[in-house]
C-alpha cells in the first residue's frame, strides 16, 4: 500500500510539473543577491540592492503591449560610479575605447559604449531598474532589469541582469579581418 501510494505521489508530482510548464510557469533560477560589476585588471565589485537603492533615484516610464509602466532605479551610470569605474573621470580616449556589457541571467547580451553613457549629457539614459509600477519585478524577470527609453525596440532592456562586464578594447589583441575576396568561377 505505501508503495502504490508514493508511486501515485511520484506520478501526480510528474503530472503538476508538466501542466505548471505548459501553462508558462517555467521554474527560474533563484535571483542573485546583488548585481556584480566585473573590470578586466579589476577585484569584481557586488553591488546589493540596498546598496543601490542609496543611489540618486530615476524613474522611466515605458509603453509596452498597449500597457504603460513606470520602473524605479538607477542610472547605470552612477551604478557604475558606485563600483568604482568613472567614464568621466577616465578622459575621452578611454571613453571612445571602452564598452559595458551588460549579461542576464539567461546569457542574453547588450553592449553599451562609454561614451553613449558618460555623464549629464549623455545621449542614453540607462536606468538599472528593481521596481516596476511601485512593486519589486517578478522573479523570473529580476530582481534588476535595464531600461532604455531611448532604444525604440527595447533590445538592450535585458531582464534579470546579473553582471555588468566592463571592457577596455584598446586592450585587446588586434584581429585583422581580411577583406572578403570574390569567389573564382
């Protein structure tokens, strides 16, 4: 008797899995407990989200789906100042040189350059966000997410971001790229 009922717990278990994942309730990966800022010569900097709730407040309003919402954050550039890395103070040359990758939990990528985001003036304004309309995200979507106002199809809005790789190209070995030779008939 034990045994057909474990059988029958094991299979209605199996069953519940299967009908959560076809209804879209695909179980997540937990969230990280902060968001890691990584510079190539570097100590990798954790960054908690009390941390950077303590950063001046931005807010974006997106419009999605025929849905309108606003997230609470910060600047992406000030998150950065907070780790330790300063495009302004860092010159122009470093600036053109040098991009942020930021990296989801999933592996989705976008770049940003240095230049696009340093400073007042920047013409990107990039809010690392952990509230959308007054609530925190949804797990499976959080607990940060980039919002870019400025991109008209949100592909570098990447959810559930977890690491903010920052890249200096001028320090990478040159790749020569051969022009593309015309096929021979």
């Amino acid at each position: 008797m034990f045994r057909s009922l474990a059988t029958s717990s094991a299979v209605l278990a199996v069953a519940l899995s299967l009908f959560a994942r076809a209804a879209g309730d695909e179980p997540s990966a937990p969230a990280p407990a902060a968001l890691v800022v990584a510079r190539e010569g570097a100590e990798r900097v954790e960054l908690s989200l009390d941390a950077l709730r303590k950063l001046p407040p931005e807010t974006a309003v997106l419009g999605s789906h025929g849905e309108t919402h606003e997230f609470a954050g910060a600047r992406l550039d000030a998150v950065l100042r907070a780790a330790g890395v300063d495009f302004d103070a860092a010159g122009r040359r470093a600036r053109v040189s040098t991009v942020v990758l930021a990296v989801a939990r999933d592996g989705y990528e976008a770049a940003f350059s240095a230049t696009e985001l340093a400073g007042a003036a920047a013409p990107s304004r990039v809010l690392v966000a952990w509230s959308r309309d007054g609530a925190p995200l949804e797990a499976a979507r959080g607990p940060f997410r980039l919002v870019v106002p400025s991109d008209p199809d949100a592909a570098r809005g990447v959810y559930a971001l977890e690491r903010l790789e920052v890249i200096d190209l001028s320090q990478r070995a040159k790749t020569v790229v051969s022009p593309v030779q015309p096929k021979k008939e």
